[in-house]
C-alpha cells in the first residue's frame, strides 16, 4: 500500500505540474505544450501514459474510435494522447480506467521514481558514542536508509589504542564483520576468531561477541547489522 500511495503521489504531482505549464485543455486533457524538448517530468509522465493507453487498447483489441465511445472522448483527443501530445487529467484517466478494466496507477507504470541513497564520503560518517567505547575507540555511522528501508546498521569502527577488556554485545538479527586493516581475535560464544584485512565473520547476533585481544594496531573493520525496521 506504501508503494501505491507513492505512485499516486507522484501522479498527481506530475498531473497539476503538466496542467501549469500548458495552455488550454480539451476533452479533459491538457494540450497546448511542447513535450520533449527539456527531458522534464512531465516530458516522461506524458511518454509513459501514452505507451500505456496504446497498450490496453489494444489488448482489449479495441480501435480508438471504439475506445472513444467507451470513455465519452473525442478520437482526436485520444489520438493526442496517445502520442503524447496531449496530458490528460485524473479525471479523464479515471474515465480511460474504467474503460481499460485496469487501475489509474498501470497508467503509471514503467515511470521511474525517485529511491533513497546514502553516499558517505570517506572520513565524514557520524561519529557516535558506543557501548565500552574508551579512548582511541572510534565508531562511525555511516547511515540508515529511511522507512521501510532501514534495516541495516552500518559502522565504521577504528582503534588505535589497547583495552584491558572489550565488552561483549548480544543484538536481535544478523552481523557481518569485515576487516579493513590490523589483526585482532574476536570472540564469538566459545569460539575465537583471528582477524586480518580481507576477512568476513558473519553470525547471529543473539550469541555474546565482540573483540577479545588487538593484535596488530592499527584495527578498522566495518560492521554491518541486519536490524528491525522502525516505522
């Protein structure tokens, strides 16, 4: 259902965004503008409906005229359409809809939207306060995608200097530990493991770990949690 509100979102954006820069409208589309001449929004929004509309036509093995009949529109209009000469309103996409036997948003489908990225350049992820953290401990996030995305933890952890002791986490879900420089022994349950750059310990989370002795510093692994999503 997420998905769908965002679609329709999105459609009425580019609807009332079409509709504003254009002249006049006739048979509830909008026509007057020049399409495809800037690559816009609504250059794409009115490639896509017209590819769509031709396209459940003529599945239903409909001509335009017939077509026309069904939704009270002009077969000028529907030929505009069609070509993407023409924007047509919710309204008529409503009319055109029901005529197709197929939901507004199909109309919608193939436009690209818009997806969360997070790009973290080196060195700027989020420094954070971490459980045990001590001196020459460093942890960094280097982000959470937003809602309904945001299952991963990420952390960019460097140490620089020795602890006498490391505590030990126990968290929901997965972990995967990735070593980048240095060596160190990590402690999982019973078992220990001897880390050095290039290696991956993945595990699940629930089990008591964490570093045990830094053999060879300077340490920098990431740490990536799979986590529930919030939200």
């Amino acid at each position: 259902m997420a998905a769908r509100g965002r679609t329709l979102d999105l459609m009425t954006e580019l609807v009332s965004r079409a509709a504003a820069n254009t002249e006049y409208q006739v048979d509830g589309a909008v026509v007057g503008s020049s399409p495809g001449s800037d690559g816009t929004l609504e250059d794409a929004l009115g490639a896509i409906i017209a590819e769509r509309v031709r396209e459940f036509r003529l599945q239903l093995a409909l001509t335009v005229g017939q077509l026309a009949e069904l939704t009270g529109l002009s077969k000028g209009m529907l030929s505009k359409i069609e070509n993407a000469q023409a924007s047509p309103s919710l309204a008529t996409l409503a009319r055109l809809s029901e005529a197709l036997k197929v939901p507004v948003t199909a109309f919608f489908r193939g436009l690209n939207e818009e997806q969360d990225v997070l790009f973290v350049k080196a060195g700027r992820g989020l420094d954070i306060q971490h459980k045990g953290a001590g001196p020459g401990h460093r942890y960094q996030s280097l982000g959470t995608m937003r809602a309904p995305h945001n299952s991963l933890e990420n952390l960019l952890v460097t140490l620089t200097e020795r602890a006498d002791t490391f505590p030990l986490y126990q968290h929901a879900g997965t972990e995967l530990i990735y070593m980048i420089s240095g060596r160190m022994e990590y402690l999982y349950g019973s078992s220990r493991y001897v880390l050095e750059p290039g290696d991956a310990l993945q595990f699940v989370g629930e089990v008591p770990h964490g570093p045990n002795a830094l053999i060879e510093l300077p340490i920098q692994f990431l740490a990536v949690k799979s986590i529930q999503p919030a939200g």
